[in-house]
C-alpha cells in the first residue's frame, strides 16, 4: 500500500489545508479516488448546518470492507491484518492475517444471513476485547448491516435502552470476557438485559471464558456451530467467499451511543463512505503510519477510538492492528511495555489516564523494558498534562519518539485537531493544529467570533467548528431534532463540539475541557444529568446534583450532592446509592465522593447554583462567585463545612 496524500512536511501540510479549504470538493474528492468504489460519487458535497443535512460522496456506491479487507488480498493477503495479544501473557497470540480475516468476515457475514439480518438491521455488539469483534462489526458492514457496539462496562439496563432505541432484534456477544484478574459474565448481563424484551429474536454466544450460560431455545446460537455451518454453505473450490453487498456512500455504517448533557444517552450515527475517508486520512497522516509497521491502539472496541484507530482507519490502510484484551496493570504495571517488545510496537496510541496511572507505579516496572521498536506515541480522549507528557516523552517515547495530541469527540468520528508526528510541530498539552478540512472557530457565549487576545496572545472561546468534514455525524439515531438542537443550534451555522479551547497566535488550539454538563472520567464520556437520573432512582434520594472535580488519574473525579429523606446509616445509604448506579448505568459512572446535604444552593426560579456546587468540589471555598441569586443563601455554608 502506498499513501499519496500522506503529508511529508509543514510545508505539504500547509498546502493541503489551504487547499481544502479554498475547494473542499476538488480536494476530498481526489483523495477518495484512493479508495475502491463499485461507483463514483455524483456530488463530493452537500451540506447545510441548518437542518443539518450533511452529504459526502452521494450518489457513490461502495462496501467498507472491499476497502478494509478485499482490496489488500492480492499484495497482502498473508500479512498481519490484525495481532491479537490475550489478557493472559501465557495465552497463545493470535495473529490475523488478511486472507484468515476476510474468510472469517464472510463468514460472519454468511451468519447473520442465516440468522435472519438484513440489511439495514441494527445488530448489538456486546464483546470483550477478541478478534471476533472485530469480525462481528466487519460482518456487519459487509452485509449492510448497522452495528452498535456497546462497551463492555455498561449495566444490563444501559443495554437494555441501547436495545429499545436502536429498536434492534439481533445480539452478538460472548460467554464472558477476560479483563485482568476479572471474568465479566457477559451473557449473563444480556440475559438480564433481555428481561421482558420482546423484540430481539436472536443472540450469537462467542465461548470465550466457558462460564456457564442459559442458552434459550429459539433465540441463543453457539457462535462457532453458526460459523461451521456457514463455512460448508459458502466454501467453493477450497475458497470461503461472501460477495459484499453494495452500499449508498450516505448509508448508516454504525450507531454508537454516547453521554450529553441531557438525561438520555444519544445514538450517534456514522455513514459508510465519509467515515472512511476520514478515518483512513487521519490514521495514515497523523501517526505517519509507514506499510509494515505495528499500530497498537489501547482503546476498547466499545468506543469510538477503537472503531476508528483499530478497525476501519488501520484495515482501510492495510496496517497492523494491535489488539490487546486485557488492561494495562495486569498482571503488573509493566504490561504495555511487554506488549511493545514483544509485538516490536511502532506506534502506541493511548489515553492520559493510562500513562498518569503508570506514572504512578515509577521506574520499576519500565526496568529492562527495550522500547526501541517505538517510532509515534499517541494521545487521546482527554487534555494531558504537562507533567504526563514528559513522563511519556522521556520515559517511553525516549525523546525521540513525537507525541501527537490529538482532540476529537465520538461526533466527529475521526480526530480534527493534532499534531502530524514528526511532520507539524507538537507542543506539550496542546492539540495544535486543525487536519485539512477542519475550520475551527472560537466564540463567545453569544456566538459571536472571539478576536480579543490576552496578554500572551491567546484567544479563549467555545469551540465550533464552520464546516463539515468527512467524518461528521449525520445524525442522532431516530431523533435527527435532537442531532440539531445538541449541535447545531446553540450558534447558527456551527457545529459546537462543547469544549472549551485557547488559540495561539500561531493558530495551534489548546483544548481545556467540556463548557457543557458532561464529565470525562479516566476519558469515558459521563453525562451529570445520566448520573443524577440513576442516584435519583434509590428509593431514599430526594434530589441530587452531580459534577466533576480534578482528580489526578482520572482526570476528573464524580462528586455527587444527594438529600436523603431517611438515613439508615451514611455508609449503607452510601453503597446503595453506587450499588444503584452500578446497575442503572454500569460501574463506571460509580461517584468517587458522595456528600448528604439537606438543601441544594437554588436560584429564586429553581435552577440549580452547579457553579457553587463545582466551586466547592474543587475545594474552591472562597471565590464562588455571585451567589446574590440564591434563595437560600446558608445552605452553602452547610455545604462548604459538609465537603468530602
Ligand atoms: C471529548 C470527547 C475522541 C475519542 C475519545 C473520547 C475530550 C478528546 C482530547 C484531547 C483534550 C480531549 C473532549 C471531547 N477529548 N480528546 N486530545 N485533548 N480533550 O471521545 O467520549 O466522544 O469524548 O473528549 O472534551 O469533547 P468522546
């Protein structure tokens, strides 16, 4: 594979933005002719913000896994597709190979035939980190399917309201799932989630851990009995084949949920051709993936950076993808580490969470290590902070490895803004620069343009984006008002991401955190409301009011003000509440600090003072700012004395 449109210098970088920008259509519609189509696009673009309609490529016809899979077989085909590292170190490791992932596809494909899924069907994806998974979500794509894979953390009734807006009738999960020291039973989470569930017909059952499962008649299979079978249908002349059906450029690839700042997760919906594009343009210009080498992304399938930096954009380029099943502290803090010497990992892409929590163990675990292998070393999913990219830098990029920072949200389906490792400058803890194709803009709560520098000439705004690229949402699943009303109508005309952000006089772009009531706990996206809504479901709570502090791993910490009508104890009535938590919404939405307080600072119209309440989280007591609004003002002081 070769990779034309790859930047090679600051130079190219400038060019190609200013390019994308004076003519949007002749630039992404030349880098599209890199991809195969069964059918060129009529239109490269059609948007409007407005409704918003956003079209790439209509009119085009094509499959995403012709692009990921079929395309590399004939110069490719024994080359590792996917390297699979178990969660045991002792486990065999399984290497994929594009020919052994495109048998294994098709016949997933064959399967959800056989099990009645057309295309157009939302499919359920509930997995641990396996090669299945990865086979299960390319099977969908290959039959036009539309899969929605649900992070292995989340409680059976998240699944069970995924399920129902989804309005989805078909499961793939497994037995359960190896993670650390743990087995998740997650069969048994589904079954749970299945209760009073009438519109699911089928669940495909991987055995991964062999936990004992209630497998019901007439709705659960045995994975690897549909895929024997499926194999002997398909298999001509010594060759397992499934003609990939044919897709609209503009047709649904997934749905993946993600938090807001209302009560109600949101079913993002990504389409096939855009979302291509834009996953594979990044991939390859940002880590300047070069052929051969080992790309190891340490996100979960479950979000967005693993559909995007695992599957499509590294299969779309023909690269190695690295994936492991485990976590990074088991079975000791030294893991990613052993991974890289042992897979001779060129880039490492991971979240700030995860190198502050391996800070924390110091020097031992990074004795004897080699690392040499390490060319590119990635973050994502939170703002770094300065003292975690030098630990990075120095320790496990050796400073001579870039580091690219790169912003990007579930929304926008690929990353917008970072650095091109080794190619654009990279400066500790900012994002930098926005890919070609991105017009960042920065405004105040009005929506008016923020032109007015500090001191150090930096602008400080809302971050909005002018235009769409590629990898935009299209739309909210079965709610395209609220697709509009989240994003494209707090200013007219802009997509607003809900971040903050500062720009330099160079125009690099430092993201300092959400402006909205969303929380980023160790990088998963928590909406207040969402947590608020499951404490609220304890059959003691009155009210409560959550928001975010700075914790030094997690980034931010989940601080929870709850009124109680009765007490048992504080301590029972403490673990009920993130016992209720844990099954409303999954244990990672668990608060860190939970407060009993007998009144919420209030306005006089009822709205709660959160500004307050994150103020005093913070540990900030003095400065809480205007609070002549409040109807009573002594229950801050309640507050303050009561902090936790
Ligand atoms: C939010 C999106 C993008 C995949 C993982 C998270 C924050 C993401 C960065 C970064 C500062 C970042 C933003 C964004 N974020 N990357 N490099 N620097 N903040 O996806 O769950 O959709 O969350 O994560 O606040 O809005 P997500």
């Amino acid at each position: 594979m070769s990779y034309p449109y790859q930047i090679k210098s600051l130079e190219a970088y400038k060019e190609a933005y200013k390019k994308s920008v004076d003519d949007p259509e002749a630039f992404w519609g030349a880098i599209a002719e890199n991809f195969l189509w069964r059918k060129k696009w009529d239109k490269v673009l059609n948007w409007n913000f407005k409704e918003p309609k956003i079209e790439w490529f209509a009119g085009g016809k094509l499959n995403i896994t012709e692009n990921c899979i079929d395309r590399h077989l004939a110069t490719m085909g024994d080359k590792p597709a996917i390297i699979w590292e178990p969660n045991n170190p002792e486990e065999r490791v399984r290497t994929v190979t594009y020919n052994r992932l495109h048998k294994r596809v098709c016949q997933f494909a064959q399967v959800l035939i056989n099990n009645g899924v057309k295309k157009g069907d939302r499919v359920c994806i509930y997995m641990g980190m396996i090669p299945e998974l990865a086979y299960a979500v390319l099977g969908c794509a290959r039959i036009g399917a539309i899969h929605s894979v649900i992070f292995g953390g989340f409680s059976a009734q998240s699944i069970a309201d995924r399920l129902e807006d989804a309005k989805a009738a078909f499961i793939v999960t497994c037995d359960g799932a190896y993670r650390g020291a743990k087995d998740i039973p997650l069969k048994s989470v589904i079954d749970d989630a299945l209760v009073g569930n009438k519109t699911v017909k089928r669940v495909i059952v991987y055995t991964r851990t062999r936990t004992p499962v209630a497998m019901l008649k007439g709705r659960d299979v045995w994975w690897e009995d549909e895929m024997e079978h499926a194999e002997t249908q398909i298999e001509k002349d010594g060759v397992v084949s499934f003609p990939a059906v044919e897709m609209d450029a503009e047709d649904p690839l997934f749905i993946l949920y993600t938090s807001g700042s209302t009560g109600k997760p949101k079913g993002v919906v990504h389409t096939i051709g855009g979302y291509m594009v834009w996953t594979n343009y990044t991939f390859v210009n940002i880590f300047q993936y070069q052929p051969g080498q080992v790309h190891f992304c340490t996100a979960d399938i479950g979000w967005i950076t693993g559909h995007s930096y695992i599957v499509y954009g590294p299969l779309s380029a023909g690269a190695t993808s690295l994936m492991f099943e485990g976590i990074p502290t088991y079975p000791d803090a030294g893991r990613f580490w052993d991974i890289t010497d042992k897979h001779k990992v060129d880039i490492l892409y991971t979240a700030p969470t995860a190198i502050r929590s391996l800070m924390g163990f110091g020097a031992d675990p990074l004795k004897g290590k080699n690392l040499s292998s390490l060319k590119v070393l990635g973050t994502v999913g939170e703002p770094i902070n300065e003292e975690a990219w030098h630990w990075y830098d120095e320790n496990i990029g050796r400073k001579r490895s870039p580091i690219v920072d790169t912003w990007w949200q579930t929304e926008t389906g690929g990353t917008l803004i970072s650095n091109l490792a080794g190619v654009t400058p990279a400066i500790p803890s900012w994002a930098t620069l926005p890919m070609p194709g991105v017009q960042p803009i920065l405004v105040d709560e009005q929506g008016k343009e923020v032109t007015e520098k500090d001191e150090h000439g930096i602008i400080k705004g809302n971050l909005c984006i002018k235009a769409p690229w590629p990898g935009i949402l299209r739309t909210t699943y079965g709610d395209h008002e609220r697709c509009r009303t989240n994003y494209f109508a707090t200013y007219e005309n802009l997509y607003f991401t809900g971040d903050g952000a500062l720009k330099d006089a160079n125009g690099n772009y430092r993201i300092t955190g959400r402006v909205d009531d969303v929380l980023n706990v160790s990088g998963h996206r928590i909406g207040t409301a969402e947590v608020e809504n499951a404490i609220n479901m304890h059959t003691g709570v009155v009210e409560s009011a959550v928001v975010g502090y700075p914790h030094d791993i997690k980034g931010q910490g989940i601080y929870a003000y709850v009124i109680c009508s009765q007490h048992e104890s504080e301590e029972q009535t403490r673990k009920d509440i993130l016992q209720t938590v844990t099954r409303v919404i999954g244990a990672i939405a668990k608060p860190d600090k939970i407060q009993f307080v007998s009144g919420l600072p209030k306005t006089r119209s009822g709205k709660i003072m959160r500004r307050v309440l994150r103020k005093i989280a913070e540990g900030e007591m003095q400065n809480l700012g205007d609070t002549s609004t409040l109807l009573d003002p002594g229950v801050v002081d309640e507050i303050k004395n009561g902090r936790v």
